[in-house]
C-alpha cells in the first residue's frame, strides 16, 4: 500500500488516477482549488479525503498541506486552460497560468521536502503543446516546456527521489476533448499514426508506469500515439 497524493484531482485525468490508485487499495489525497469539489470527488472516487488547495496561490500551499503525512507518490496534474495570443497578449491570465504550474508546482514540493523519502517519486504533467503550439498556446506551451528544466533540476535537488514528467497529446475521450467537433477528433486521429487518440486510461497507465518503475528518472514522457509525427 503506498500514500499518493494527487495535485489537481477533482476532474479530468487526475481524477482518473486518484479512482484508479484508490481502487487498487492505495491511500489517496486529492487536491482542488474549492473544498467541497475536493472533499465531493474524494468521496466518488474511494480517496482518503479531498483537500483545498489553489497552485495559483503559491504563498498558501505550505498552509494547505499541513496536515498531510508521508508522501510515497505524489502527481502534480492541475492545470488551467488558457487561450492567449501575442497579437492580444492577456497579462493575467500568462501570471496566472505560469504562477500555477511552474511557481505552485515547486512550492507543493517545497511544502512536502521532509515527508518525501528515497523511495518516493514525483510526476509533473507538461503537454505536447510545448512541441507542437497552435494559436492560442503562447503561454500553455511556454510553461510546458518550462516543465522539462523543472523535471531536471528537481531529480538533481531531490535525488534520490525520482521526478518525472508525463506530456499527454490530445486525450480524445478527456472531458475537454470530448466538447469538440465529432469531425475535429477525426481529423486528429487521421493525423496519429497509431490511428488512436489516447485515452484517460493510456495516460492513467504511464503515471503509474513513471511512479513505480525505479530505473526510470528525469524522463519525459509522451502519450500522443505519434502524433508529432503526423
């Protein structure tokens, strides 16, 4: 039985994986930014109890993680969908997305340094944006690629934890993908050469991969089917 602790659990892929690490009789925390979606998906999904916690509030996340023990593995997986363009560069919303994942992610391993142990792991969510951007990604892939000096810099800092990154491509049946076109999905999945689009599942499948396998560190991980070659 290990301890996880998952960094955006309350919709999408990690709540996927706090119902999939829960089932398999793991001890599981989630995080959201509301306390009642936290403790709401907590119940629905078999984790321990669901925590408030906003990553785009850094200075409140020590504060936020008080009352969590030892961490044997631990996901950082929030994230917040931002559409912003040089032409029409929103400044906020670049401070607010760029504060989340890369100032919020730290500072939650900051706030946890003296409850992680050699054996524990970490995986930070990026995305395929930072090697593919379209209009509209000026920030996303920005601060995805800033994803991979982080991976980097914090194995070294923390070794012998292990630190990870995951970069999923379109996640077709993902509750945001799922709102698109029928037509856009196939376009997209004519463009993948493994003529699939990744699913929950897949990219449920490589987190638990990336946490549990002892050989496999500083490593950035693609889910995409081979879409970049497409």
């Amino acid at each position: 039985m290990s301890s996880v602790l998952v960094v955006g659990g309350t919709s999408g892929i990690g709540r996927e994986f706090a119902r999939f690490r829960a089932g398999r009789g793991d001890e599981v925390v989630l995080t959201g930014r509301d306390a009642h979606r936290a403790d709401t998906a907590a119940k629905e999904t078999g984790a321990l109890r669901g925590i408030a916690l906003d990553l785009s509030r850094p200075r409140e996340i020590a504060a936020a993680l008080g009352g969590i023990g030892p961490v044997d593995h631990l996901v950082l997986a929030g994230v917040a969908r931002d559409d912003n363009r040089v032409s029409a560069y929103d400044i906020e919303a670049a401070l607010n997305l760029v504060t989340l994942k890369l100032v919020g992610y730290t500072e939650v391993v900051h706030a946890l340094r003296d409850r992680l142990h050699d054996d524990s792991a970490i995986v930070v969510f990026g995305g395929q944006a930072k090697e593919r951007p379209y209009p509209g990604a000026t920030t996303v892939a920005t601060v995805n690629a800033g994803v991979r000096g982080l991976v980097h810099t914090l194995a070294v800092e923390l070794a012998p934890v292990r630190v990870n990154a995951l970069h999923p491509g379109v996640v077709g049946d993902s509750p945001y993908w799922l709102a698109k076109p029928g037509e856009v999905l196939a376009g997209l999945r004519t463009r993948t050469p493994s003529g699939r689009l990744a699913t929950m599942a897949d990219v449920v499948d490589a987190v638990d991969f990336l946490l549990r396998n002892r050989s496999v560190n500083a490593v950035e991980l693609a889910v995409d089917g081979g879409w970049l070659l497409g």
